[in-house]
C-alpha cells in the first residue's frame, strides 16, 4: 500500500555531509565544557531559543535574521567557525536575505526643490520710482495752473523728495526656515550620557543597562521605533540586529558598519563617543 507524499517531500535533497546545525552547535558546546545556561549568558540568547536551536528548531528566532545572527554567536561561543553553519542555513533556507536599499530615499531627499523667496528690493524700488513721479507730476501740474495756463520753459523743476511718511512701510523680512541640523541633535545634557537607538532598515532585539547592571530595556525594536537611555556614568548595549539599528551617543551620530544579523556589545560614557 503507498502513502502519498507530503509537499516537504517534494523539495529538493540536502546532502548530509555531517552533523546538522543543531548536533554541532551542542556537540562543541558540550567539548567546550559550557552548560546551555552559560551559553545563554555569553551570547545573550534566550535559554528556550539556546535548546531550540540545539533541535535544529529556527522557528523561534523571529526570522532568517535573526537565526544567522545566533547560528553566529552560538559558534563563536562554543569556539566553532560559524560560516560552514550559517552557509549551511542559507542553503536550506533559500539563500542569503538581501540587504533593504536606501538609494531611492536619499535620492528624493536630494532632489526637493527649495522654496522661492519674494524679491522684496525690487518691489521697493518700483514703489518709490511711482511715488517720485506721481509728486513730480502733481508739482508740474499745480505750477502751470498758477500762471493762467501758460507755459514758460524756465529749466528743470526741482522735485522734492517724497518724506520718510510718504513712503510705503517696508515690508518685514520673512523669517528663515530652521533646518535641522547636528546643533539640534546635540542639546544633550553635557553630565550624563545619552544614548538613542532607531531600528531603521529592519526590527532588532535591543538590550541596555545602566552603570550598575540595572535593565533599562530588553526587548524587540520594530522598524521604525526608536529608544533613549540615559545614564550618569555609562549605558552598556547589546544589538541583536546591528545592522538595522542607527546610534545617536551624546548628540553625534556613530557611523560604525555593522552587518545584518550580527550582535554588537557596546558601552558609552559622558563626552565624545567611543566604543567600549
């Protein structure tokens, strides 16, 4: 009697070159003398997802992403090479997940036309050029009429300039459209430290705590969500997903390149950023 096949069986064979991911994670965890609890600690991945990955069980990860990036810091942990595993993953899992692009973002960016400002001189000068002929033409006017409608070329009429009050007010100047810059970003209190963290291109798991160990978040940043911490002394970070994440330390920007999937341990203090 034949049983139908399921659609899992219609995919294509991987070739068994030796233990799965999983066996080999806890086979070098296992040499390397390390409990699942310590693992844990080390790579700041969950004990429950630690023992799922262990079965070969990715589906707690939260994503393609998010696997790699523990496939990685799990074989680091337990001093194995982790691109034969994660190059393993991605065979099994269709492949690499491509980068989001920015391009198209900064391109509109760039092209936004500014907008046009009144040319108010020129609009002044027009209105004093009409205030200067209508006097000059009233003047002319009254003079002939004084001498019984005769007129008698005797030089040119002196013309008064029009007073201060005949003139049109002058118009207030527009005031500028402030733009923002890094001297908005920077008004940060100069005796603490101050740490914001954005999920830009993709969501990531955030960790932070203060100089004494104290948790001030631990949790998923979606795309899009941002997070600020401030300490006296010193913000200490973990990014599940660096490669997703935007760093704002003390008002300047960090422009370090972090990868998709990679997991960054970062400390801060008061003043110029720097990396611990």
């Amino acid at each position: 009697m034949s049983i139908g096949n399921s659609p899992e069986d219609d995919r294509p064979p991987i070739e068994d070159d030796g233990p799965s991911i999983g066996r080999a994670l806890q086979q070098a965890r296992i040499a390397a003398g390390l409990t699942v609890d310590e693992v844990s600690s080390t790579t700041r991945v969950r004990i429950p997802i630690v023992h799922a990955i262990e079965q070969d069980d990715f589906s707690r990860c939260g994503g393609d992403v998010y696997a790699r990036g523990h496939i990685r810091t799990f074989a680091q942990a337990v001093h194995l090479d982790p691109a034969p595993l994660v190059a393993r993953y991605d065979a099994a899992h269709g492949g690499r997940p491509a980068p989001t692009p920015a391009a198209p973002l900064f391109e509109a960016e760039r092209i936004r036309p500014e907008p046009r400002r009144p040319n108010w001189t020129a609009a002044m000068v027009a209105a004093i050029v009409v205030v200067v002929g209508f006097v000059g033409f009233t003047m002319f006017s009254g003079g002939d009429k004084g001498k019984g409608g005769t007129s008698v070329a005797e030089g040119p009429a002196q013309q008064k300039l029009p007073s201060a009050s005949a003139l049109p007010p002058k118009p207030p100047a527009p005031k500028p459209t402030p733009t923002p810059s890094d001297s908005a970003i920077a008004a940060v209190p100069g005796d603490k430290v101050t740490v914001k963290v954005t999920a830009t291109n993709d969501k990531s798991w955030i960790s932070a705590k203060d100089h004494n160990g104290k948790m001030l978040f631990d949790g998923l940043l979606q795309k899009g969500e941002a997070q600020t911490f401030q300490d006296g002394q010193q913000v200490d970070l973990v990014l599940g997903n660096a490669g997703a994440i935007e760093l704002y330390v003390n008002g300047k920007k960090i422009d370090s390149k972090f990868e998709d999937g990679q997991v960054e341990r970062l400390s801060y203090t008061k003043g110029d950023p720097q990396a611990g």
